[in-house]
C-alpha cells in the first residue's frame, strides 16, 4: 500500500543524476534559491551526486513574460523532472488581477493539481536557541518545537464541486464551495502520518470536526479503520480542529505528527508557522502520487513562507527555508538521507552558533543572505 516509506528508504550508493525543476518565482524567491543551489551543489560533490537542474518562470513573473502564471513550458519542464524545487510566487504587481489569474491561485493549486501532490508535509521546528523567535512563553517549549504536520492537499473544500456564486431570485448573492473526501484519498494520507510518525515518536493525533461535518464523521472513522489495520503500533488520538488550534498555543509538544484535511490543515500548519518563529525557518514538501525515475515520490519543496514584497531586493532573507526545503528533496525524492541531514545539522550549527539572519537575530548582529548561506556552507 505505501508508496514510500520514510522510515526505510534506503541511501543510494550509486552516484546518481538526480534531475529537477528550478521554480524560483517572485520577491525573495530568486535571492534564497541561489544560496539553496550553492549549498545542494556541495552537498553533491560530497556525498557523492550529480544535480542536473533547468530554471523555468513561475507566479509573477511568469504572468509578466509568458502570459500565464503556470506556462506550459514551466508544466514541460517539471514534467521532466524527478522533482521540483520551488521559490514563491506572488506579490503588489499583481495585487489587481482578477483573483483566479493572480500568482499564487493560478501556480500554486493548478501545480498542485497537475502532479497530485496530495501530501503536503510541514515540520515545526523550532531549535531551542531560537525559543525567542517564538510567541510562546519560552517555559512552554523549554527545548524548542519539534513536530509535523500532515495536510491533504488535493482535496476537500478548496477543490470540491459545485464551487459558485450566484444572484437568487430574490436579488441577494449566494456563494457555495463543497467540502468533499473519499476513503481512498484519506487512505493515503493516513499512510502518509504513518510513515511519518514510525520514522520519529510513533504518535499521530488526526485533526477534524467530526461534531458537525459528514466529511470529517468519514474521515475520522477511515483514519480509525486504517491504523487498526495498517499500524496497530502507531498511537493514535483524534481532536476536534478548534481544540487543536487551543493546543497548539498552549503546548505544542503535546503532539508528535498531526494529520488532518486540506482547509484545516492550512490554517494548522500555519499557526504552527507562527509559533516556531520566522517563516524563514520554515520549510515544506509537498509529495505526489506518482513516483519518480529513482523510485520516490515525485515532490514539490518550498519554504512556507511568501514572496516577502517587505524585504525583497534588499538580499536580507533568511534562506534557511528555502535550504532546509531542499534537504527535503533530497530526503523524499531522492532518498539522500545523509546528505539531508547533513545540510539540516548545517543550517542547525550555523543559526546556533549566532550567524543570523535579522528575522532570527533577536539584538545579534545581523548578517545578509550569502553570509548566512556561507556559513551553512562552512558548517556542512
Ligand atoms: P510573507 O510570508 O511573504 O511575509 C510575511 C512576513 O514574514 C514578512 O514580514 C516577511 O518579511 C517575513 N518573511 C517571510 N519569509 C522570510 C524570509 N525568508 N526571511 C526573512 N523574513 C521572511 O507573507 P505575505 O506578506 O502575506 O505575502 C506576500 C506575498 O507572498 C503575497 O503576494 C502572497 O500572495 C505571497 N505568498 C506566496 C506563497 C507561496 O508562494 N507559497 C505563500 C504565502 C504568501
């Protein structure tokens, strides 16, 4: 049933090409994916791999040279591809398009939807040094925040039909959108917390709000059905979402891996943002159904955070996201796992022993983009 798992991929011993598409978007996207490649070009040389990667639009600056926020010729070149390395997409320029030919509705959910990346996997990671960047009181997360959440990505809500709006009869305006799943969709992303949670503390709290929602009454009794099955070894609790939002704030260590649907996940995973500190630090994977040509899933790998319109061009973003979102590729993707950790202990050393960039300096001095990706480099 799994397509992957992440507890037992293996380390390639082979000195392998892996070959992926280079989508670096807007704002911020162009200045951190440039200190990424540098550090996935020396994580190549050694541990032994060949990086074979084309640079393709997307987002804005697509829309500005192509027409269209996700162009065909992008779509080809990620076709080709084992995997996708992605920027952000998005900012003012394009604030006053029509809302579905605006960056991130017209690249992210179309990309999304072309390569079913169903399983989006975001870690909340907060090194104890970093305890600052986070709202929390730091008594509450003494050693930091260390856990995972599991969305599903292509459907519920955000892609269900009938999705419209419409005049009535009586002259007022009505809106429907649909929340949507079936078993074998939540099958898979059960497999997917499985596989998550058996690779750190084999805990995994599922997320809905089976009160009130068919969907999550299914959901819920799937999830159940699957584990008993699959991984009676797993712990496995479920809480309704606006508990889990409380939970979250008041201890988030309380959880392991959580799994839940696409809205909640959304808002879930970004709080979990929120209380690790900067979205600089942040980074994500969202996994396909399809694998690749090495035998793992095609995936797409991003930081969470946006294009950040405040500081780009100022080459003062923390490009720790973006390098930690391509440790994940290496992870998922391409079953580099020593290489991942390596780059993933790097960006660790680097940020703890006080290189930082200003969103995390907390009255350190403040060092740029390149230093900071120097000093990744230095450490790996
Ligand atoms: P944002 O994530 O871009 O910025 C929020 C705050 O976090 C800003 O103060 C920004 O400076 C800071 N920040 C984010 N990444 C950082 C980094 N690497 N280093 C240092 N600071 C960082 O969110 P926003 O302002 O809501 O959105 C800006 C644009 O990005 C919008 O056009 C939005 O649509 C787009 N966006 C795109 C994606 C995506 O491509 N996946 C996600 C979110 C937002």
């Amino acid at each position: 049933m799994s397509q992957f798992n992440l507890a037992t991929t293996n380390y390639n011993d082979d000195m392998n090409t892996y070959t992926f598409a280079v989508l670096p978007g807007d704002g911020i996207g162009p200045e951190v994916m440039e200190v990424a490649l540098e550090v996935l070009k020396v994580s190549g040389e050694k541990f032994g791999f060949n990086l074979d990667y084309k640079n393709a639009d997307i987002g804005g600056i697509a829309i500005d040279n192509h027409g269209l926020a996700f162009p065909d010729s992008t779509k080809v070149i990620c076709e080709e591809s084992d995997a996708i390395l992605f920027g952000s997409v998005g900012g003012p320029k394009w604030e006053n398009l029509p809302p579905e030919e605006q960056p991130e509705r017209a690249a992210l959910l179309p990309i999304r939807k072309a390569f079913s990346l169903y399983a989006n996997v975001r870690p909340g990671l907060l090194y104890p040094q970093l305890t600052d960047a986070s709202p929390l009181k730091k008594e509450r997360i003494p050693s930091g925040i260390d856990i995972v959440c599991i969305r599903e990505l292509t459907g519920g809500i955000y892609f269900g039909q009938p999705k419209s709006t419409k005049i009535l009869p009586n002259g007022q305006q009505q809106a429907i959108d649909t929340m949507v799943y079936q078993t074998s969709e939540i099958e898979r992303i059960a497999q997917v917390a499985i596989d998550t949670a058996r690779a750190r503390g084999s805990k995994v709290c599922s997320i809905d709000k089976a009160n009130v929602l068919e969907t999550s009454v299914l959901w819920r009794k799937v999830v159940n059905d699957f584990f008993e099955e699959h991984a009676p070894e797993v712990e496995l609790s479920h809480m309704y979402v606006d508990n889990a939002a409380m939970q979250l704030a008041r201890d988030p260590n309380q959880f392991d891996v959580l799994l839940t649907e696409n809205m909640f996940g959304d808002i879930l995973s970004d709080e979990m943002g929120v209380i690790c500190g900067s979205l600089g630090m942040l980074a994500s994977a969202s996994l396909g159904a399809n694998n690749n040509s090495h035998g793992h899933p095609f995936g797409l790998y991003e930081p969470s955070g946006g294009t950040a319109p405040d500081i780009a061009g100022m080459g003062i973003a923390n490009p720790c996201a973006q390098i930690l979102s391509a440790a994940m590729m290496l992870r998922y993707s391409f079953g580099e796992l020593k290489a991942a950790s390596a780059i993933e202990k790097a960006v660790e050393a680097a940020v703890t022993s006080g290189t930082r960039t200003g969103d995390i300096a907390f009255g350190l001095e403040s060092v740029d983009t390149v230093a900071m990706g120097t000093a990744v480099l230095t450490n790996l």
